[in-house]
C-alpha cells in the first residue's frame, strides 16, 4: 500500500500557505506526513505552520538549518528550497514511505490531486518522478505553463522512493529540479508531468526578485546542467518573447555568459553530459540545428 511523505519548504509565504494548507487538508487522498520546514520566516509563517499543525494529525512543523544571509540574497540561486527539503528528509525513516513528494507553499493543488497521481505510479511501475502542472494568472484567466512532457515543475514532484534513492537524493545546486529528472531517466526511470492535473501557482514561475532576475537565474541555471552555448543562444529568443519582451531573452542569456564567466561550479559528469546532449539532439532534430550546438 501507497504510503505518502510531502515536504514543503516555506520562507515568508504567510500571503499564500493558508490556501495551500487548505487544499491539502480536502485531498481526497491526503499525504501520510506532511513536514512544512520553514526556512527563517520574518512574517508569520511559522505561526501559521504551529497552528495549522495543532488542526491536522498529518502536518507537523520542521526548522530549516540556519545559515548566514547575504544582503538582497536569492534564495533560489542558493537552492535553499532544496537544502530544507533534505533537512527534512533527515528527519524521518524514508523506509516507512513508497512516495515522496514536494510541494511549494505557495500552490493550490486540486482535490484529487495525489489521489490520481499515486494511481497512475501504481499503473506504471517505471515511473519514477511525476506531477502535475502550473496554472499562472495571466490577463484575469488561469493559464498552463508550458513545459517539455518530460520535466516536471520543482513546485510540485511527486518520487517513487526507489526512484529518489537511485538518484542520490536532490542535489543542493541551482537547477536541482532538472538534475534529478536527468539521473532518473539514466537510471531507467520515466519522468512526466501530467496535464490533466492542473494546481494553480499563485507567484508566477520566475518572478521571486523580480522577473528579469528570474530569466538571469534560468541561465545560468542552463550554464550549470551543461546546456551548450548555442543551444542556449538559440533558447534565448525563444524566451524574449515573454515578458518583459526582448528584455527576458536578453536577461537569459545574460545568465548563462555571468555563470560562465565565474566558473561557477555545473555537474562534473561525462556520463550525465553526454546524456544531456544526446537528450538536447533529440529535442531539436526537427528543426535540424548542428550537433555543435548541444555541446558543453
């Protein structure tokens, strides 16, 4: 029988956790345990996280590791979301679980949300990570964000925890939610989002700091899973089409050349570069675009 850990990080998300606690505590399939770690809140997040876990007999509350802050410090550039994730995982025997799941405090899963996703684990044995997808208020209407049929937004996975344990866990690096999908799909699992399974994102994706930020961080992002230049100059006009127009392609790129620059520290893997490319090549064989362009 399906057994269900969900870990949620939390950092000054009072405006939001209410409604995510809410829609957690209607799963017509609720988790097992549910661990919120808040991650040195200044609002009242974690009176909220005390109190609501004084109402349901799933939720208990986590403490983040502390760490020394940096003015005007970005926290997903730090991935502190995945540092309080493992600090949480540390905190109970994963062998009492078959799945193991996270969800951002600031999304609104529908009702029946793990009910249908541990259905579908159960019916396909080799999946390994799976979720839904983000819906992002856009013009006064809920729209899905786009994403490859593969990837599945950090905001909400869902591992099988054989799946977890082959991967080595979540890696505390920028771009950790992409690194895992890339080691599960080495290690024979699948990795899918479903888009039948719609949760509403009540900060758009990217927008923590701002949004040209957001695009920066999503460069250099690609600079550390081993994306080649050209793919990503390529990637680049793609993404000034959002908004800000042209701004947004510019502020990518500008990433990725800033991640370079530095020498920042990206997956040191031949097998998991050459995976990666051949994972790119794939993806752009339709419109024919030289193989130089995917390498690293």
């Amino acid at each position: 029988m399906a057994r269900l850990l969900l870990i949620t990080p939390a950092r000054n998300e009072a405006a939001h956790l209410e409604r995510t606690i809410a829609a957690v505590a209607a799963q017509t399939r609720p988790p097992d345990l549910w661990l919120i770690v808040d991650d040195g809140s200044t609002d009242t997040t974690p009176q909220t996280i005390e109190r609501r876990s004084r109402e349901l007999p799933f939720l208990e509350a986590r403490q983040a590791p502390r760490r020394s802050e940096l003015p005007d410090e970005d926290g997903l550039a730090i991935a502190a979301e995945a540092v309080a994730f493992n600090a949480a995982l540390e905190s109970v025997d994963l062998e009492g679980f078959t799945h193991v799941g996270k969800l951002d405090a600031d999304v609104e899963l529908p009702p029946e949300y793990f009910e249908r996703l541990l259905e579908r684990f159960a019916a396909e044995p080799e999946l390994g990570i799976a979720g839904g997808v983000l819906l992002e208020l856009q013009g006064g209407e809920w729209r899905a964000t786009k994403v490859p049929s593969n990837h599945v937004r950090g905001a909400l996975k869902l591992y099988s925890r054989e799946c977890l344990e082959a991967i080595g866990g979540v890696w505390e690096q920028l771009g950790w939610d992409t690194i895992d999908e890339t080691y599960a799909r080495m290690r024979g699992f699948e990795t899918r989002s479903m888009p039948a399974l719609r949760a509403r994102h009540h900060r758009p994706v990217a927008t923590r700091g701002g949004t040209l930020r957001g695009r920066a961080r999503h460069g250099q992002c690609a600079y550390i899973l081993r994306y080649g230049f050209w793919w990503v100059a390529l990637r680049s006009f793609k993404v000034a089409a959002q908004r800000p127009r042209g701004l947004s392609g510019a502020a990518f790129l500008y990433g990725y050349l800033r991640a370079a620059a530095r020498g920042e520290s990206r997956v040191e893997d031949e097998r998991y570069r050459r995976f990666v490319a051949r994972e790119l090549r794939g993806r752009v064989a339709a419109v024919k675009v030289p193989t130089f362009f995917m390498r690293s």
